[in-house]
C-alpha cells in the first residue's frame, strides 16, 4: 500500500498548528500536498479528500468503506453512547428515518411560523442604538426552534429548565478558558463544580437527568396528536418491532436540539455578517425580499433565488461541518487511484473541497453570484455532509436560515458595530465568527406592527 503524500508532523505539534491558524494550515496542506493527504495520528493513517471525485468514491463504496458509529464515539459525552451518530447498520437506518420525519413537509411547513415568531420575539427584545452580538440571539432562536421540534415544549418548568441546561453545557465548552485548559494534563482532574470539569459533567448530568424525566412523563401521557419527535419515538417501534428504550430515546433528542442551537445559529450568524459587510449583497437581497410584498407566504420566501444563493454562499465559505464525519476501510479499496488496506480512516474535508479554484473561483470572495450561474454536485457542494452519515437536520437548517433572515430584513435595518472583518474559529466541529458578530438596530421599518408581517402570511 501506498498512502497519499501528507506531513510528517508530529500529531502533538500538528494539534498545535491547527489551533494557531487552522484555516490558514488547512490551506497549506491542501497547496502543497494537493486534494488527497495522509495524516498520520500515532500508527492510523488518515486520508483527507477534497476531490468531488474523490469523495464520490468515498460515499459510494460502502462495501469497502464503512461509517461505523464508534468513530464518533468523541461525540458521546455529550450526545450520550445512543445517539444517532453512534448507532449502526439496521438501528442506525430506522433512527434516522424516524428522526428526519420531523424535517420534511407538512411539519416542517407548520414550523414555519413559530420560526418567524420566534426571531420577532427576540428580536424586539433588542434596544434600538444598543449593541448585541448577534451569534447569541441567533442561539436563543435556534435553541427556542430546536426544543419545540424536538421535544414539543413551549413553555413551562421543563422547558426553561432544557433551554438553560442546553445553554449552560454549550457555553461552557466554547468558553475560552474551557478551550485553554482541555489540552492541560490536569484537565480531566473532577473537583466537582470548583473545577472546569466537574462542572461540566454537573451540567450533562442534569441535562440528561431532565430530558430522562420527560421521556417517561411523555411515555406516560402518550398522544397521538403531538407531532415532535419525542412524542414519535415514544410512540415508534425499533427494526426489531420492539418499544425503544427510554435511555435511548434521551440520546436521541440531544443531537437534533444541539445541531438546531449550534450549526443554525452559526449559519444565520455568519449570513448576517457577510450581508452587512457587503452593501451590494444587502441592497439585493433586501429588493428581492421586497418585491414580495408586505404579506408574503412561506413558499414564495423559500423560493427566493438570490435568498438560497446567499445561503449557500455562507455555507460554501464556513460550512456547518468542516468534515464530513469518518469512515474506516474494511476491505482493500482504490481511492483516487491509491490503493487503500483495512484500518485507514477516510474523511471527506468539506472545507477544502469548497476552496477549490477550479469550483469556486476567488473561494475567499463571498459571490452569492456563483450559485445562480451554475448547479454544483452533492460531491461539489456538501455544507451537510454526505452518505449514510448526511445531518439529517440539513434541509431544516436551510429552511430555518431561509425565514429568519426575512423576518429580520422584513422589520429591522441592521448595521455592524466594528469594521473589522469577522475571523472565524475552529472548536473542533463548528465554524462560528469569534467575535460573534457585533451590530445593533438602527431602526425598525414603518409596517412593523405587534405581529411580523411575515407570520401573518398564507401557510
């Protein structure tokens, strides 16, 4: 076998050259060593591709390269060792399918309202003149749009208590300080809530504690005419025709509420940066939104050209997922035309492949343009991954970014605060603006009324 070429970094150094400028090393590699590369951690072999070709092979031998959930097992602290990304075969497949039907037509249409009430809500808690960082109230919405979809919660004790607790463990894990001491040797040290650790395993363990009572309180209460995925899985049965066990179910319900808080929020924070940055950006998307008139309905938004073309933009430049999520060759396989043995892991790099010139040209220019020009693969453009392992909650993001962005440009003129450009930062899954994008209300538009024009529209 012969591997890709790659650096001969030390993984330990290499994990340092990544946190100093990760995009700026990601880009080196990717100029010196071309779009299929070796990085060695320890003895395994791990092959990065960013070759639309390349990662077609990828996805599409699924005899020879496999998806195992236990590659994803770094994500079980907080997702819990049952959730989606930890499952497969036969489990994995019925999961997913019960999942995503939460995400496709007539509930995710249904959604539609509660998402532009939601942004109003919170939107007019701002103060016009004020600052905000608006990747925050981006995460309230988000987060606010995720428990209702997921769990069917409203209002009340269990609801506060989810949103705070949600809150508390994902702002506890970006927090810089958290960041810093992780790669110290006394990290792992639990001195209870004194210590950066022990806080946090208090803060999952009541996560989990309260979504476990929910589940039994809904297994109790079961309603056919609930329409969450809480209340779907309770209801459902396994592959094996069996009631799904309420540990599992709790698994469950933690990575779509996450994804909803952290990937949607970062998404629509980064839109709004950009959109503001770029005044020609803003003039357009703000006529097209226009041209709809006061009271427009969810599918004339939804099918605004230059409103995808600038969703896809965001996505192309900071993707919601860097990488897609690894596989392992099982059998001998030829990838791009390198002979691969058992044990090397795979990974599609999303990133790169959406810096690629031959694609993108100018790739660090944000041009909504591209996407109205031409129509790019799922091999080409895959801000959601792809294969067995695609996020199940990608159209909804879309669909959830789509309709925030109009309410807000619908009834608030926006400015950033700092002219600055917004640098991103890497926490190991996500892309966010590390300053969370600073702005402030300018001024609210003459139709603003006490219900957005938008939610009023025809569903």
């Amino acid at each position: 076998m012969k591997l890709p070429p790659g650096p001969k970094t030390p993984a330990w150094l290499l994990a340092l050259q990544f946190e100093a400028d990760f995009f700026g090393y990601m880009d080196a590699i990717s100029q010196r060593y071309g779009d299929i590369v070796t990085v060695m951690f320890g003895s395994t072999p791990t092959v990065y591709v960013s070759n639309p070709s390349g990662i077609k092979e990828i996805f599409t031998h699924t005899k020879e390269v496999v998806a195992r959930g236990e590659l994803n097992q770094n994500f079980a602290f907080l997702t819990g060792a049952q959730g989606v990304l930890q499952l497969d075969g036969s489990r994995h497949k019925n999961r997913r399918k019960l999942l995503m039907s939460a995400f496709h037509g007539e509930r995710m249409q249904a959604c539609g309202k509660r998402i532009c009430e939601l942004t109003a809500r919170v939107m007019n808690q701002q103060t016009i003149g004020k600052p905000f960082l608006a990747y925050s109230v981006l995460e309230e919405i988000t987060l606010a749009v995720g428990i209702e979809v997921v769990m069917g919660l409203y209002t009340g004790e269990s609801y506060e208590r989810v949103k705070h607790l949600f809150a508390s463990v994902f702002k506890h894990q970006l927090s810089p300080l958290v960041q810093l001491l992780t790669k110290l040797p006394f990290w792992e040290w639990n001195l209870g809530r004194w210590s950066p650790q022990g806080n946090l395993l208090y803060l999952r363990q009541e996560l989990f504690q309260v979504l476990s009572d929910e589940v039994k309180s809904r297994r109790q209460q079961a309603d056919l005419s609930r329409t969450d995925i809480l209340s779907d899985l309770v209801l459902a049965s396994d592959e094996m025709g069996e009631p799904i066990a309420d540990e599992e179910i709790r698994d469950l319900l933690i990575s779509p509420i996450g994804a909803a808080q952290g990937a949607s929020a970062t998404a629509i924070a980064w839109a709004l940066y950009w959109i503001h940055r770029l005044p020609e950006v803003c003039d357009r998307l703000l006529e097209e939104l226009t041209s709809l008139g006061e009271n427009p309905d969810i599918t004339s938004i939804l099918a605004l050209p230059y409103l995808n073309a600038v969703c896809n933009e965001v996505l192309r430049i900071y993707p919601t997922q860097l990488f897609a999520f690894p596989r392992i060759v099982e059998s001998p396989v030829e990838i791009m035309g390198y002979q691969l043995s058992p044990e090397t892991i795979l990974i599609a790099n999303i990133y790169s492949t959406h810096q690629r010139e031959d694609l993108y040209p100018q790739p660090k220019q944000f041009k909504p343009e591209r996407f109205l020009e031409r129509q790019f693969s799922t091999y080409e453009f895959l801000p959601f991954g792809g294969g067995s392992r695609v996020c199940i909650g990608g159209t909804f993001a879309l669909f959830e970014m789509k309709l925030v962005l109009a309410t807000i440009f619908a009834n608030y003129q926006l400015k950033l605060v700092s002219k600055q450009p917004e640098k991103p930062k890497f926490d190991g899954l996500l892309c966010y603006p590390a300053s969370g994008v600073k702005m402030v209300v300018s001024a609210q538009n003459q139709h603003q009324r006490s219900s957005v024009s938008l939610v009023s529209g025809r569903f």
